[in-house]
C-alpha cells in the first residue's frame, strides 16, 4: 500500500527525532516487562509458598474448619476421602492432624500449632522434608519421639538440634496432655510465620495426645501437578464428597488475602502503563505536532489529489505505529535478555527480605513472564499511543486544503 | 468549438474573512463555463482572484455564495471525503511548485493516485512511462527522489501524475511562476499538445504574457470579476 511506503519511509527523514521516540518506548517497553517480571515473579512465590505450606492446593477438612478451626471439627473417616482421591488422576495427597499447643524448653514456651503428619506420605504435597537444614526430616518410625520445626522457633525457645522439648496440648476429652520429644530437624521456609509456629510430628503421636479416632484427621492436603484446573478438581470432589460432613477449600478459598493481591497487581500493570506511558504520550503528541506542521503541504497536495481525510489519518497512525513497534521490539529485546539473565542468576533482596518473608517470599527473586499480562500491557500501550496520535491526526485530515496549499 | 460545458459556475462569490482583518470578497459574483477540450488561461494582476477561482472549481475551497457544478456535479452536494473521491476520478492539479511527495521516486509520485485508484501494477507501469515518454522525462530521472530533480522537471513529473489518471479536467495554478521562460514556454507547449492529442480540458491561471499567449481562451480577472472573455482563432 502506497501510504504505509509514505509512512515508513517518512520516519527516516528526521531519524534524531524517530529515534528519540523509539528510545522512549523502547526504555517504557523494557521498564514495564522487568517490573511485571518481578512483580509476577513476587507473586507467584506468594502463591507457591501458599500452596505448598498450607496445605496443597486443594483441602479436604471437616465442616466448618476453615471457619473455626478446633479440634473437634474433623473429617471423620479420612478412608473415604482418600478413597475418592486414588480414583483421580494425577493427584497427590496427604493427611494431616492438626492442634494448637505450647512448645517448651528448658528456658522458654511458645504457643505453636501441632501438626501430625504421615512421615513417608507428606512430601508428596508439602516441601518441608526438602527444607531442613539442620538434622534430618522425621523417620518412619511412629514411636520415634522426633519433632521438626522451624529453625526461628528452635532460636526463639533457645533449643538445639537433638535436644528435648516439651508439647502440650488439650485432650478432646478436656484433659491436658504432654509428651517429650526430640528436636530432629530444624527448617527454613519462604515464610517466616510458619517457621515460627509449626511444629511437625508423626501423626500417630499427635493421634494419642489428642485422643484423634484411628481414621480421623484434620485436613486431607491435596496437591495437583499444575495450578490449572484446581476449580475443576474441586467440583468433582464437592459432588463426590457430598454428604459426608466435610468442606472442600482451595487455596485461593483459604488465601482472600493472596487473592486481593493478585487483583491489586494488575491494578498495578495498568497505572504503570498509565505512568510509563503518559511521558512517552507527551512525546508522541509533540513529535506528530511538529510532523503534522512540517509537511502540511504534502499532506495538502495528497489530499488534493484525492486522498481522503480518513486516510490521512490511517498515514499518521501508520507512522506513529511503526515507531512505536520498533520501539516495543527493542524494549522486548532488551526485556528478553534481562530476564534469560536475571532467571540464571534471580535478584537477592536479602537486604529487604524480612519484610518480604512475612508474607511469604524467599530473599532471592526469580522473575516469571506470563504472557497474557505482557500482552495486555502492550495492547494497553498500543492504545495509548493511538490516543496520542489521535488528536494531531483529526487534525491534519481537518485541514482546509487550500491554507495547507499556501504554505511553503 | 465544443458545446458541452465541463464546467458552470453561477454567481459565485468567495468571502475570505479572517479574524480581526476587513472581509476581502476574493470572487465577487462571477458566472463562468468551461467547454469540454478548452485550453484556457485565466489571467489578472496578482490578488484578482485566479487561485481563488481555481481552487473553487477543484473542490478544494467552498464558495460562500453561488454554485459551481463539474461534469455534472455540484460541488456544494459533496461531503469532504466525497469531494477526495470526485478529484480523484476526474481532476488533476498541477500547482505553482513543490508539487510531489518528497518520499517517493518521481515514478511512485506519477503513479500515486492510480494507486489510489487502484489500477493493477502492469497498467499503472505503463500509463507512467508512456507519460514519462511524451513529456520527455528520461529513465534515469524516474527512480529519483524529488530533492534531486530540477524544477522543471518536478513540473513535468507532476504533469504526468495529473495525465495518468485521464482526469476530465487539469487545473492548473501558476505552473509556470516558479520556471525560467524557456522551461516554461516548453512545458505549456507540450501542455497544449496533450490537450490537442488527448482533448483533456485545461484550466490554468497565469499573468505569464508568455503563457497567455499560448492559450486558446483568455479569461481575464480583475479584483474578483471577469474584466474580459476572448477566444482566439
Ligand atoms: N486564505 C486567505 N485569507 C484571506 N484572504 C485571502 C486568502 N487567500 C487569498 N486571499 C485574498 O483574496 C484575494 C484574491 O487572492 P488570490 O485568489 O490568491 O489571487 P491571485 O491568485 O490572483 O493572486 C487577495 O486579495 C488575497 O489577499
Ligand atoms: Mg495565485
């Protein structure tokens, strides 16, 4: 088409200023992809260290436990459920009894939820036994005596790896009960939280402390291979599982918080567009006033010749998006080769990293690019430029002929 | 002499009035008709009105009174973008100078509007160097930008644009003005062979006595009125 050839030919008359503009998206295109990058990144992390400590991504538990979380509430007869789970495909699970309760050493006591745990089952939904950095995960043994917990809270009671510790924890039938155990293993988590208020055991120990049923449990963990389809699973398990006195929860049911923030981040991709973007707006509006101005008389003489208004307009965004396009490739480019690097390498943010592992973040990045927010971004910054470009356009296909004519 | 009027311009009056400045009735009440095949010149002092007149009966300017109607037009019927289309299928202009679109070789140029016409490619080549030829424009010229080309012959090339689209009418403001004599005089000779050879009607402006003595009809303005109308033999 003859007036795309005019339009990207036309770019090259003043390439200071095309480059100009080029630079200023390029520099936008790049800023915008990295902080999305990192910010996704962020966010996915939140939502693995949800997923992965608190239990998978879907949670079977008794009516009423998310809500209130007491012992008494328990899925009863955990066969059934895992009965459902062997007949799914690509599922893994783990039960898990829970209870609060106190940890104490020789020196101090803390408040800590107890968590009884099938030592061979629950690496298939949690990470923990992959976590411990001091000592071991808990044997198979289930009269062992061993604990792992958090390395946080073993400095916090002041204990040490292989020493002995005290849980206590009340009876369903009122009763206060205690056991001795041995300090096996300490682990350090993404979440500071957790490493300072779990405490893990063999379930056949938290069962007789409690006075837990032979099948009863807390909550079934369930972890699927991929985020995707999590809604699905939990349907099919709803329907399977009706009438059998339990809730079914997703993580994102269980996590509102991560949810809420998870909305406010693509809240955020748009007003970074907006901030990146109006600068560069600015600039495009400018170039195409002085573009238009230049070459009034050209623009006169085709519109003379029968060139209409609406593709004097089509000539200008021409030219307005292939600056920008060379603009987002080089930024992308430039995106692109961040991220290959910072992936190898990821961003240590040690020195921020408190405040992050309150919530659930390691201190070491690692950016993730999800293509669909990357895309909506750049459509976001499409349109921008088309508003940019809007207003010199109108005006140049507005123009009387004959004024455009007299100028030089 | 032909009968059918190409062009009939009834009580037309055009009243520029900018802002602060005192109305100036740039064409104040001319009734006016070009035959088919005309060559005619109009001539007046600077400021008579030639350009306005002429940018009138192109669509490119809107009268403030009276009605222009080409080739069985009125002009006053068209929107804007209506107005683009009718140029495009039966006008070509030719103005005093910078004529061409300074991004494009001087063949994109003559061949812009066929483009726009959407002529297919073998055709448009064709038309293009069969103008290219008569107006003697030479193969090495074709492929060079308009900023390497000389004036007369940007003109020459903006004159093929204008023929290739076999418009009915050329209008055609000053095309001399920025010529020295000689290139001029060789312009509007070949000028006037391609309206004896093709029939297209000339309308072109002028105070070039070089050039009004070439034209076949002499319309002669003065302060936005026709002072005189004479056809020569
Ligand atoms: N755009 C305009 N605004 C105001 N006055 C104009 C404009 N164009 C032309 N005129 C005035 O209209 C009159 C006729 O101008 P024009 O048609 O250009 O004459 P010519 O082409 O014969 O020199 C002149 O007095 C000129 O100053
Ligand atoms: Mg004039």
């Amino acid at each position: 088409m003859i007036l795309a050839k005019v339009a990207w030919r036309s770019i090259w008359r003043n390439p200071r200023r095309s480059w100009v503009l080029i630079s200023a998206v390029a520099v936008g295109v790049f800023t915008y992809v990295g902080i999305v990058a990192y910010i996704d990144g962020l966010s996915l992390q939140l939502v693995r260290t949800a997923i992965e400590l608190q239990g998978g991504h879907i949670q079977v538990s008794g009516t009423g436990y998310f809500e209130n979380p007491v012992i008494r509430t328990q899925v009863t007869d955990q066969r059934i459920v895992v009965r459902v789970l062997d007949a799914l495909k690509g599922v893994r699970h783990a039960s898990q009894l829970r209870s609060p309760g106190m940890i104490s050493s020789a020196e101090q006591s803390a408040g800590v939820t107890i968590v009884g745990v099938d030592p061979m089952q629950e690496p298939a939904v949690s990470p923990l036994s992959g976590l411990i950095t001091e000592g071991d995960w808990l044997s198979n043994d289930p009269s062992a005596g061993e604990v792992v917990m958090g390395a946080a809270l073993a400095e916090r009671i002041g204990v040490l790896l292989g020493e002995r510790i005290v849980l206590t924890a009340s009876h369903l039938n009122g009763d206060m009960s205690a056991g001795a155990f041995r300090v096996r293993g300490l682990f350090t988590s993404n979440s500071a939280e957790y490493d300072k208020t779990q405490v893990i055991t063999h379930a056949a120990e938290v069962r007789a402390m409690i006075g837990f049923a032979p099948h009863a449990a807390s909550t079934v963990a369930i972890s699927l291979g991929m985020d995707q389809g999590v809604q699905e699973v939990q349907a099919e398990l709803r329907a399977r599982l009706e009438g059998h006195g339990v809730e079914v929860l997703t993580w994102r049911d269980r996590s509102p918080m991560l949810v809420m923030m998870d909305e406010l981040m693509r809240l955020t991709d748009v007003i970074l567009v907006v901030i990146l973007f109006s600068a560069v707006g600015f600039t495009l509006i400018n170039s195409f006033v002085m573009v238009i101005f230049e070459r009034i008389r050209e623009i006169g003489i085709m519109a003379a010749g029968g060139v209409r208004p609406g593709q004097v307009r089509l000539l200008l965004f021409m030219e307005a998006a292939f600056v920008v396009l060379i603009g987002i490739g080089v930024g992308a480019g430039l995106a692109a080769a961040l991220i290959g690097w910072w992936s190898s390498v990821g961003l240590d943010l040690s020195a921020f990293a408190e405040g992050l592992s309150r919530f659930g973040a390691g201190a070491v990045i690692y950016p993730s690019v999800n293509p669909e927010r990357i895309a909506t971004g750049l459509g976001m910054i499409l349109i921008m430029v088309f508003l940019a470009v809007l207003y010199p356009a109108v005006k140049a296909s507005r123009f009387k002929i004959v004024d455009a004519m007299s100028h030089a | 002499m032909p009968s059918q009027a190409l062009v009939k311009v009834t009580r037309l009056v055009k009243v520029y009035q900018d802002g602060s400045h005192v109305p100036v009735r740039a064409i104040d009440g001319i009734d006016f008709t070009v035959a088919a095949g005309e060559f005619t010149a109009v001539a007046g002092p600077s400021g008579s009105g030639k350009t306005t007149l002429l940018n009138l009966i192109g669509s490119l300017d809107t009268p403030t009174e009276g009605q222009v109607i080409v080739a069985g037009q009125d002009l006053g019927q068209l929107s804007r973008r209506a107005r683009a289309d009718f140029r495009l299928r039966n006008l070509g202009f030719i103005f005093q100078s910078h004529n061409l679109i300074p991004v494009l070789s001087a063949h994109e140029n003559a061949e812009f509007n066929l483009l726009l016409q959407g002529v297919p490619a073998l055709e448009r080549r064709a038309r293009v160097l069969a103008e290219f030829a008569s107006l003697g424009i030479e193969e090495e010229l074709t492929r060079r930008r308009p900023a390497k080309l000389s004036g007369g012959q940007q003109q020459r090339v903006a004159i093929a644009r204008a023929l290739v689209t076999r418009p009915k009418l050329i209008l055609a403001d000053e095309p001399t003005a920025s010529l020295d004599s000689k290139t001029g005089a060789r312009l509007l000779d070949k000028m006037r062979a391609l309206n004896q050879r093709t029939g297209i009607t000339f309308l072109f402006s002028t105070h070039d006595p070089m050039v009004i003595d070439r034209a076949r009809r002499l319309v002669t303005l003065r302060d936005g009125r026709i002072a005189s109308d004479e056809t020569r033999l």
